[in-house]
C-alpha cells in the first residue's frame, strides 16, 4: 500500500474499528451486497446497517454501487483505500464463526436460491472467471457473442472485449435490469434480451440471433446429466468453429448416487464431447469460497442432432 497522510489513515481505522463495521467490511470485499442482504446476514435493521455504511462510505473505505433500482455496496475503488481493506481483513482469523455465519447468510440472501438478488453484483469469483476468459480469449476479436445468464457481471464486460457485438440472455427482468445497468456503468455496448427462468430455449436464441463465434454459458441452470440438454440447445446457436466457455459448480456435476462415480472434470469432457464440443482447456476455479469448473470448447464442424433445448427429441 502506497503511504497515506495520518489524518486519513486515523479517518480509516475509526470507520474500521467497530464490530458490526469490520463484518461488513468483510462482506463486502467478498462482493458487491444490498443493504437488505447485508441486514439479513448480520440479523440488524435496514436503517441500522444503513448508518454504519454510511459512515464507511464517507471514509472512503466502501463505494455505492447502482444496479439499476437498487444500490449494492462494495469496497472502494481507490488503490490505496482497497489494500487498506485487504492488508486489514488478512489479520483477521477466516475460520472466526461469526464471520462464517455471516458469509452463509450474506450467500443465502443474494444467492440464486432467492430468485435473481445476486445478478448485478460483483465479485472475486465473477473476477476469476472473467480472468478465465482472458487468458483463452483469441488474438482477434471475432464478430459476435452470446452470454447465457448474467450471474456474473464480469464476464460481460469479457464478453464485449471478445467480439465487436454482444448479446445477453437473462432470466428476469431484475437481472437484465442489473446486467444493463454494469455494462452502462462500465462504458460498453451490450444488447440485454430476457429469457425463461428455467434455461435457455430455442426461442431465446432464435431471438438474439443467428450464429454466434462466441458463447459464455454463466452458470446453466441444470446441473449434472441435465447439462447435456442445455450445451445441446446452444450448440446449435454457436458457429462451427466458434468457443464455447462454460462455468458450472463443481458440486453440480458430481456423481455420488451412480455406481461408478464420475470425476466432474471427466464428466464435463464427456458432456461437452456428447453436445459437438472439443475441450480445449478444463481447469477448477475457486474464490470466495465457491468452487467452479470453467471450460472453454471449440465447436465442431457438425452439431449433434437429436436433442432439444428441453432434453426430448429436437
């Protein structure tokens, strides 16, 4: 950390040195969260969270976040403020019990599980992922990408560094409210369209569009041997030659009731290869206490037939 003035380091360390303070600063270094999440994980009131994130806020430690109707709050963006944060919350114990129940109620409150609360937000795995990207992205950017679900924001902002055009599917309102509101805060150009909750449909994609030389599946809602018709729906949208990148939980394609149990790395190869896919790159992915395999494929010259966007015959 780049040396800061007395004054303002006396400013952090007042705004820091309160419980209730440094539990949300921990969960807010961990990603982006609404003032009625964070509530939630600590079992305070709204205005009395909302006091303490004010103070943080004014001492530069936390930033607002817009996500269009609402407002999610994270660490700053300032150099100096964010290695304050981190050199900070190194000290303190991960395995404190407090903080892991606050962290399992913060995840239980924005996750999926409560409809879509977490779209919109930030966070180091959604930053993980979009390194991911990154590193396997081709030298040229090609001409247009389809992102399936917008869990996580970064990958976007990935997605429209990728190809000269973008598109998006959401599975709400909500989170095509968020995914439109980071790529307008960011400064980049991305068509959001709104899909089924459920998963993607041939429907979805006849809408956003054609051929597709890029596709980023965020975290498809059907896990397991349900994946296999989900990379079968979007098969057929990704051009023959184009990548598919793919970010699945790890414990969503573990196999423990069949006989035989299947590592999930081998089971997504199988899956991908079953769908037309040829695996260029499987590695796991771990931050902020999730786990995820993330894959990148390149489509072969035929898509497999036989298999429709709902696992039935197409």
């Amino acid at each position: 950390m780049s040396a800061v003035e007395p004054l303002v380091l006396l400013k952090w360390l007042r705004a820091a040195g309160e419980p209730s303070r440094l539990r949300l600063l921990v969960l807010c270094e961990e990603a982006a969260r609404s003032v009625s999440d964070l509530a939630q994980a600590l079992t305070q009131s709204e205005p009395r969270v909302s006091r303490h994130l004010k103070i943080l806020c004014e001492a530069g430690l936390l930033e607002r976040q817009p996500q269009g109707q609402w407002v999610h709050y994270r660490v700053s963006g300032s150099a100096s403020a964010a290695s304050f944060v981190r050199g900070l919350l190194a000290q303190v114990d991960q395995r404190d019990r407090q903080l892991q129940r606050d962290r399992a109620a913060a995840r239980t409150a924005s996750g999926p599980g409560r409809g879509d609360g977490a779209y919109g937000a930030e966070s180091r795995l959604g930053r993980a992922l979009a390194g991911f990207v990154a590193a396997s992205a081709p030298g040229a950017p090609v001409e247009a990408v389809l992102v399936v679900g917008v869990a996580h924001p970064e990958l976007l902002e990935s997605a429209a560094q990728l190809a000269r055009h973008c598109t998006a599917l959401a599975p709400s309102r909500r989170a095509a409210q968020g995914a439109r509101a980071f790529a307008e805060r960011r400064g980049f150009a991305c068509r959001v369209w709104q899909s089924g909750p459920q998963g993607v449909s041939a429907s979805d994609l006849a809408r956003a569009g054609s051929s597709f030389e890029a596709l980023l599946l965020d975290h498809p809602p059907a896990g397991g041997e349900a994946l296999a018709a989900v990379l079968a729906a979007v098969r057929g949208a990704v051009a023959a030659g184009g990548r598919l990148w793919i970010f699945e939980p790890y414990e969503a394609l573990e196999s423990s009731r069949e006989r035989v149990v299947e590592h999930p790395l081998a089971r997504l190869r199988r899956l991908l290869a079953a769908a037309g896919f040829v695996c260029e790159r499987l590695s796991p992915v771990e931050a902020g206490g999730e786990h995820v395999l993330a894959a990148v494929a390149r489509a072969a010259a035929e898509p497999v037939q036989g298999v429709g966007a709902q696992g039935g015959p197409a």
